[in-house]
C-alpha cells in the first residue's frame, strides 16, 4: 500500500520523503484470535537488518524484554515476577501462536530520521514517534498500517497498549487522530493516557526503550508525578478486560 509496488523485496525496499524514510519488513507474532494487541511504534535499528539471520521469535523488543515485563506486569497482563523470569514469560507470550497477545508495531515497516549533524539515518531519537505522525510521509503510512491492521481486528481483540507516550503526551493525541481516522466511531478519551470506541480500548504506556528515570517513575518506583500516568493506564486496562469497554 505505501511502495505502490509489486516489485517489494523485504527488508530491502525504501521509500525515503524528505527526512524520513521507511523500510518495507512487517512483521508480527504471537496469536491471530488475541484478546490483548501490543503495538510498538516501528522496528527499531536492533531490528533491522538482522531480520534474515535472527530467528522470528527473538526480533521483537531484542535487547529490551526486561523492560516490556516490567510494563507488562505494571499494569496487570503479566504477573509480577522476578526479572530473570520476566524475560522468560515476555519470550514466551511472543512465542505463543494460540495465547492471549498479540505483538506488532503501529507502523509495520521500520521508520528512520535523517541526522544532519551525523549524517546518517536513525531509528530512534527523541519526538521520533510524533514528528513521523506529523509529516506527509507519516499521516499516510500510519494511515495505511491502520486502514489495514487496525480498522477491521478480531472480534477476540479488547485491548491495545501501545508503547509511547510522547512529550506531553502528543503521541496519544496523534495516535489518537490516526485511529479517528481509520476506524470511525465513538472515540472518547478516558483519561490522559487511554481512549476507546466503545469496543476497543487504547491504552499508552511508558516506551520499553525509554532512558533514564523514566520508566522506573512511571512505575511509580519513584515518588513522581509520571507515576500518575502509569496509574491511569493500569485502571484503564483493568477496566477494558472486565466490562470489554472502560
């Protein structure tokens, strides 16, 4: 849909617009009948281009399953263990093809920023999931990815947590419009963090990538004011899971 192309070869394709570009190599794992969807925002550089050489079930969140447990968990799809045991429930769950997850990213292909001062392509970088939302290119691969994935999922699905808040929460509000967009209805926020149509409900949680303090005060490990949002979450996903809307 966004290559226009029949000729895309994955993992190889690009589509470049400016400062962005996208590389063709969707993917996705766990369950096709989940209650719970998991939306990273794009494969990040650990990702790409290893895709032909990592097997399938250790791409997703490479390097980074720790931190997905302890969100995870927070917010009460995964119980709270020790690490080392998080890790394994978090393989896991992705590995599960039957079970009660499943795990993509909003925009299926890998999204990259042009550094001008490095001269060089990066996937990852501070306001990278809102500024994408905001250019030409993004509006309409996000737009595409939630036309295809997103409008029409299995009646099984309740939830989605999608990982990344960004500054001031504007990832919410973009994410937000995206959905508006792609799968018209009733949306209404629920709180800060969550929204719903009343079928689906939306939850943003902390990116499992974030550095510094910021995760562990949106676990509320901290005495902060980020542990609030991580509250919001939690109650918005205990509500979704026992009355199908919040």
């Amino acid at each position: 849909m966004c290559f226009g192309d029949d000729s895309v070869e994955f993992d190889r394709t690009q589509l470049q617009r400016g400062e962005w570009r996208i590389t063709s190599n969707p993917l996705a794992w766990g369950s096709t009948t989940p209650e719970i969807i998991v939306l990273g925002f794009s494969k990040g550089p650990t990702q790409k281009g290893a895709l032909a050489s990592v097997p399938h079930d250790q791409i997703a969140y490479k390097g980074s399953r720790k931190n997905v447990g302890k969100i995870l968990a927070h917010i009460g799809l995964i119980p709270s263990v020790k690490p080392d045991e998080l890790v394994q429930m978090v393989d896991r769950i992705i590995a599960e093809r039957n079970g009660r997850f499943h795990f993509a990213s909003f925009v299926r292909c890998t999204v990259e920023r042009f550094d001008a001062k490095s001269h060089s392509w990066k996937g990852s970088g501070g306001g990278m999931l809102e500024r994408f939302l905001e250019s030409e290119l993004g509006r309409t691969v996000t737009h595409n990815c939630c036309s295809k994935f997103l409008r029409d999922p299995p009646s099984s699905v309740r939830l989605i947590v999608m990982f990344g808040l960004g500054a001031n929460l504007s990832y919410v509000d973009s994410a937000l419009s995206a959905y508006k967009q792609a799968r018209p209805g009733p949306w209404r926020k629920i709180n800060k963090v969550a929204y719903t149509d009343e079928r689906i409900t939306v939850v943003h949680v902390e990116h499992f990538a974030s550095q510094g303090a910021l995760i562990p005060n949106w676990l509320g490990i901290t005495n902060h004011v980020r542990s609030e949002l991580g509250r919001q979450a939690r109650d918005a996903v205990a509500g979704a899971l026992r009355y199908g809307i919040t």
